[in-house]
C-alpha cells in the first residue's frame, strides 16, 4: 500500500487565525464502481483562498475525485464537508460550486453575455443584475466589449475565459477546473494558465484544479496532490514535490528525473556520503536507511565538461544528441548503469557529439535521495 506523504512547509490555513474551517475537506472517501475502486481512502483539506492541484496519470482517480466534490459522483463511504458543512451525499445543485469544463461546455446559440449570466438566471436572479453581474466578470477576464459575440466567434483562449467568467460570477465557494487547458496549443496554454493563477489570486479564489500536466501543475499550484492507483502518494508544494520526492514514481512523473543505483553511508548527521563509481555527494538522508538506494537526478543537474574525468568526476559517454535552440538534450551513459540518462545542457555553441567522452559531475541541488523499492520517503 501506498504511503501519503505530507510536507511540513505547507502554509497554515488562511482562515485557522480566525477560526474558520477549511473551504474543503475529504475524510476517508471511497469511491466504487461494482468491484472497481476509483478512490480509495482518500483524505485531504484545502485552505480558503488557495489553488490546489489533484495530479496523476490517467485512470489514477484524480477526475473522480473531482466529481465527487462537485456532486456529480456520490461516495460509497467517506465525508466531504465544503466550508464546514457536510455535503457528502447533497447534490450538485445543493452545493456552493462551480466547475470550468475541458470542453467549455457554452451554449453556441447564444453570445457571450448570455452564457455568462445563464447561471445566474437559473439561480433566480433578475435579468438587470444578471448583466450587471456577467459584465464585470468578463470586464475582470478581459473581455469587456465582447459581450454581444457567439463563442463561434471566439479563439480557444477566449471561449475559454468565458466558461471562467461563467463559473466565477456565481461566486462559489470553491471552482473546479477539470483539465481545462488541453484543447489549446503550447503557446496559448501558456498563457491562459498564467490567466487562470493571477484571476484566483486576485480574487482569493479557493480552487481545485486537475491535470496530468507536470509542468502545469508545478506553474499554477499552491500545493500539489500526486493520485495513483486511486490513493494520494504525496501531498506538498511544488518545491517539494520536485526537489523532495518521495519515491521512485514522484520522481520521475514530476519533472523526468533520471534514477541512478548508488551506495549510501550514513551517520547522526543530516547528510549522508553518496558514492557513484568513486565519485562521492553530501545529500540529505531524508531518514532512508543506509545501502543500496536510488539517486533522482535532474536532467539539468549533470554537469558535462569535455575530455576525460577529473577527480572528483566520472566518465560518460553522449549516445545522442539533439540541438532544440535554447539548450542540448543528450542521452549519456554512465559506467555500471544499463540505461542511457537524459541530460540537458545550456551549452550550445560547442555541443559534445554522439561518441564523445565526457567528465560528469551531479549537482547537488538537483538531486535527492529515494528509495530504491519505490517506496514512501
């Protein structure tokens, strides 16, 4: 069984001081279809005001669990309180909730403003404090002016600001975002997710986000949920999910980290002496026993120098190489290892060639100590 792992340099909640409870919280939630478990024990909480990221690959649990706090999917067992209030068996409609679906999800026969103030209509507020309300929403996205538009008319981008505006001038109190940047190119996802982070800091939204995306999650997240198998297998920042990784799947989902064998000696001391084929690290222990453990190496954190070693170095050898303008990749092989690692090197103007040898060294700010068995640090 996986082991949750919490991180100690999460933030307290925003409204413990005042004695408020947290804008979201799961306890033991299970959820079954027939014999499959889709969730499985899950237990966390969200602070007022703060973007929290569920991730994991596909199938994990994470889209699930996201429907469970919208009310679209009901708990076989487990509690969801949201603000304080037990909504674990309440509907979608009884709950203070908005979602922004992948797809946007907007009505095409009707504009932009229309859209907008759908909700608030349903909900039985008056058609003049409807436009009133949708207006400044789509003023606070940026799309003052557009109001009279089809989202035909609309980049992805905008149709996408659109379903915000829609969700947030309900003014729930938490708003889900299911993978809502995967119909965009690399470019504009970009973009609309720094959108997405200064939107939700300037309104001190509490939102809970879902995504597959690495990189995306570590960009916009206060605290980032790692799912697999249906069960959370670490719970931190995103500074220490990616330089503190638990075991040997957060570190290579998060960030592609290269896992090396290594023997580790340690004492009393926090750090422990990390040996390579003669070269030797002082890297934190993190409470693992001594012996054979894995290295998590950052692809940036081998730094290659041409010619053969020099001590304090082992030799590589650059299988291939790949030229992507701003920096090298390589695949390197190291002595003893029998995969090739991937390297990636600021060093453009005098890129090593496939074949050539090369002294190596690791950086100790990109690498970490994990358990070789892949279990919890």
């Amino acid at each position: 069984m996986n082991q949750i792992v919490s991180s100690s340099s999460i933030p307290a909640p925003a409204g413990a001081a005042r004695g408020l409870p947290p804008a979201l919280e799961f306890h033991q939630v299970v959820k079954r279809y027939g014999l499959v478990t889709a969730v499985a024990g899950v237990d966390f909480t969200v602070d007022r005001g703060t973007l929290v990221t569920l991730l994991g690959p596909s199938g994990c649990g994470k889209t699930t669990t996201l429907r469970l706090v919208a009310g679209l999917e009901l708990p076989t067992t487990g509690q969801i309180r949201i603000d304080g209030t037990d909504v674990t068996f309440r509907s979608a409609a009884e709950r203070d909730v908005s979602m922004v679906f992948q797809s946007y999800a907007l009505f095409p026969h009707m504009s932009v403003l229309e859209n907008v103030c759908y909700g608030l209509r349903a909900s039985g507020v008056g058609k003049a404090r409807a436009v009133e309300m949708a207006a400044e929403k789509l003023a606070t996205v940026g799309l003052a002016g557009f109001e009279k538009r089809l989202p035909s008319e609309l980049s992805g981008g905008q149709q996408q600001r659109v379903a915000v505006a829609r969700a947030i001038v309900l003014e729930p109190k938490v708003l889900l975002f299911d993978e809502p940047l995967s119909n965009l190119d690399a470019k504009l996802r970009r973009r609309v997710r720094e959108d997405i982070r200064q939107l939700q800091q300037q309104l001190g939204l509490t939102v809970i986000y879902v995504t597959h995306d690495q990189e995306e999650a570590l960009a916009v997240s206060d605290r980032i949920i790692v799912m697999r198998n249906a069960r959370i297998v670490q719970d931190g920042t995103p500074r220490d999910l990616y330089e503190r990784p638990a075991d040997r799947f957060i570190a290579d989902f998060i960030g592609n980290a290269n896992l090396v064998p290594v023997e580790v000696t340690r004492d009393d001391s926090p750090l422990a002496r990390v040996s390579l084929d003669g070269m030797v690290l002082a890297l934190p222990h993190r409470d693992l026993p001594a012996g054979r453990l894995d290295l998590a190496v950052r692809p940036n954190a081998f730094l290659l120098r041409a010619g053969g070693p020099q001590p304090g170095e082992i030799a590589g050898t650059i299988r291939k190489a790949a030229y992507l303008g701003s920096h090298m990749e390589y695949e390197l092989v190291l002595p003893g290892i029998d995969r090739e690692l991937f390297v990636v090197d600021p060093g453009v103007e005098r890129p090593f060639e496939p074949g050539a040898v090369v002294g190596v060294r690791i950086a100790p700010h990109g690498a970490a100590l994990v358990p070789a068995d892949g279990g919890a640090a």
